[in-house]
C-alpha cells in the first residue's frame, strides 16, 4: 500500500482579466442598486411628501469584503463541476451566504454545513473566508494537500503579522475583541504558531481594567482563569505572561474603545514598572480597519444632523455593523435590521436587540407627520439590501419610489 505524502498545497490564482470580468459582471447582478448610486448622486439625499431619507456617506461593503466574494464566485467559475468548499461564512450577511450556497459551495461549519474536513482530499478546492481561520485549521488542510481559495482580508493580515511579532519577543498579545469571533480565533491563534507565544483577549473596558488591577496589584490567579476562561492560550499565567503586552485587536471594533484599553493597560505598566521601563513591557501598533473607521466616523457625522430615527442594516452576527448599531442607540432610536422584510408596517418592526442576543418587536415606531430617517449599512451589507429598505420606507408612506425618480 502507497503511503505517499499528499501534494503540497496550492494556493490558486484566479485573479485573472477574463475570470473576473465575468465575475464582477455577475456580482453586480446580484448586489449592485441603480437607485443607492443615485441617491449618493444626490448628497445621499431622498426626500418626497414629508419623509426624508439621508444615507450615510460611507457605508456597505469594503474592499476585502468585495474581494472575498469576487474570488468566491471566481472559484466557481475556474471550477464549474468541481465540489469547492468554504470554512466558514464569507462574510456575516445571510443573504450573501446564501447566494454562495446557491451556487453549490458546500460549507463546513456553521448551522447549516454540508461536510466536514475529514471528507476532504488531496487537490480539494476550499475557501477560506475573509475573517481568516486558525492556524491548526490551514495546517490540516495543507496535510490534506487542499488548494486554497484565500479570501483574507489584507487588514486582518496586518494584525497577525504584529501578534506573531510579539510572539517572538515574548510578548504576549492582549487582544481587544470577542473571543468567540472567527476573526479573533484567527488571530489568537497567530501567536501559537512557533508554538511559544500567549494570548488574552478583552471584550469591555471593565475586562481591560480587571487585567490592569492584576497587573499593578496582583491578585486571585484562579479567579483570573477562570473569568477569562476560554480567551487566553493554553499554560498562560498572568503571574508570568503579563509582564511583557503587546496590544492588538479585532479589526472592527471601535477605534475610540481599543484606543482606550490601550491608554488603561500602558498606565498599568507604567504604575507597575515605571515610565523607564515602559518600552520592556508594552507594545502597541492601530490595526484598526479603516473601512471600519470610515463607516464609523461616516455616521458620527450623520448623528450629528437633525434625525428622528436610525436604520442599521447587516447581519445580526457582523462586528463591525453591531458598532454602527451601538453608536445609533446611543443618541436616538434606532433599529438594527438584516433585511427590509423586517419593517412588517408603520407600526410593527422586528429588529435585532444586541443586549438580548435576539430578535424584538417594536410597536409604532414610524412616527406619523414629517420625519428624517438615517440609514447606514455594515461592510458585510450589499447595496441591493439597502435600496431594499429604502424603498420599503417609502412604500409604507404610500409612495412609489419609481415614480419619485421618474419626476
């Protein structure tokens, strides 16, 4: 019996002129909105019998994001009868993901998944997602001897090259994110990969300054572990392993909430070890996204106009579109929605609450007489989406968009 290596694997180009030409052609078919690109003409402005609709100036898909999706339905297209596979979502929108499954891309995770990594052979197909995977995911594929379809976004890559950098000057990466989060597992698990380095990841400020008492004060270890169990590498210590940090982070967190977490931990280390001493004991670089900023700092400034409510428009599991969500709560009502299906009528709205993790109803929430509605949209979200909203806000007045362009 053969007991031969599998093949090294191979990492396709499928970037090319006639491949994607095609592609585009048919994303655009699929996502593309005549009337967003027409109210963006417009100073992202529609207003018509006493409703106005102001778009945000940055909002909807990124370029990673259309990037991940070009190369998807470009493997498709290079393999028409091929099985191609996909780790994960390729993005966090359900609509997306759907169009993905529909063209025969066979997941292998998730609620819905098709097939599971065992199944795989050598000379497989399988995409990796935008977020990234981990690192002992790749090397079981590439001992597979897999072709790769790698849709990471050149952000997140960023962010592992500085997490494995800390790792090999012990140091260990505290990482502001969601643990649970595909793109921080990817990361996380950058700083195992010479399989010496650590890793903590933080969720709120209040996570940040239980580290920072821990450092400047010491503490419970026990209670440490097991409050954080879950999102830090194996045989950390935080007797040990916080003497030396290195701040990184999921990419589309706020920026102003990273940017604190880090101001919170280099006082602790300076309290710690003095300001001397600061440059031996913390390290930190902004790896924020900037098409995360962008739609961040976009729709700041539409909070800043008169608004009587906010739609947010993404998938319920989309980091950088739940922010968006957080920062409309904070200063008017807001209803954070996956798709236009969701405004039932002027009186009832399901819309995503992210405080009970679930879907809720909201009764009267269109208010009756002259109104101004913002709308943005995560980096996940496709214009078709939003031109979908738009027009269901309008119908619920009674007016007919075509009719209002056509005037």
């Amino acid at each position: 019996m053969s007991t031969q290596a599998p093949a090294a694997p191979q990492k396709i180009n499928l970037r090319r002129p006639d491949v994607m030409e095609a592609v585009q052609a048919q994303v655009l078919s699929h996502y593309r909105s005549e009337l967003v690109e027409r109210i963006r003409a417009n100073g992202h402005v529609l207003s018509a019998d006493g409703l106005t609709i102001k778009l945000a100036k940055e909002f909807g898909f990124c370029y990673g994001v259309e990037r991940a999706i070009d190369l998807a339905y470009a493997a498709r297209k290079v393999f028409p009868d091929q099985p191609i596979y996909i780790l994960g979502e390729i993005i966090h929108n359900p609509e997306v993901n759907d169009q993905i499954r529909a063209m025969d891309i066979q997941f292998l995770s998730g609620k819905e998944k098709e097939a599971d990594i065992e199944d795989l052979h050598a000379g497989d197909v399988v995409i990796i997602p935008a977020f990234g995977t981990e690192v002992a995911t790749r090397q079981q594929l590439e001992a597979k001897g897999c072709r790769f379809v790698d849709t990471t976004c050149g952000d997140v890559m960023s962010v592992w090259k500085r997490v494995r950098q800390y790792s090999k000057e012990s140091v260990t990466s505290i990482i502001h994110g969601k643990a649970w989060h595909e793109e921080t597992k990817a990361t996380s698990s950058q700083a195992r990969a010479y399989g010496n380095g650590h890793y903590l990841v933080v969720f709120t400020l209040a996570e940040a300054d239980y580290v920072c008492h821990y450092i400047v004060h010491g503490g419970d270890k026990q209670e440490f572990l097991e409050k954080f169990k879950g999102a830090y590498s194996a045989g950390f210590d935080p007797d040990t392993h916080l003497e030396a940090i290195g701040v990184a982070n999921q990419t589309t967190m706020l920026r102003g909430e990273t940017e604190e977490v880090q101001r919170r931990l280099k006082q602790a280390m300076v309290q710690r070890y003095g300001a001397d001493e600061l440059d031996r004991h913390f390290r930190f670089f902004d790896t924020i996204c900037g098409a995360t900023q962008d739609r961040q700092d976009a729709l700041g400034k539409l909070l800043r106009e008169p608004l009587d409510l906010l739609i947010v428009i993404g998938g319920y599991n989309s980091s950088n579109t739940s922010h968006l969500a957080e920062m409309g709560e904070a200063k008017l009502p807001t209803y954070f929605i996956k798709n236009a299906a969701k405004m039932a009528s002027d009186r009832l709205i399901s819309h995503y609450d992210q405080h009970l993790h679930q879907e809720v109803q909201t009764q009267n929430w269109l208010p009756a007489g002259d109104i101004t509605v913002g709308i943005t949209a995560g980096a996940s979200c496709p214009n078709n989406l939003i031109e979908d909203a738009i027009r269901r806000l309008f119908e619920l007045r009674g007016i007919s968009v075509q009719e209002l362009l056509a005037g």
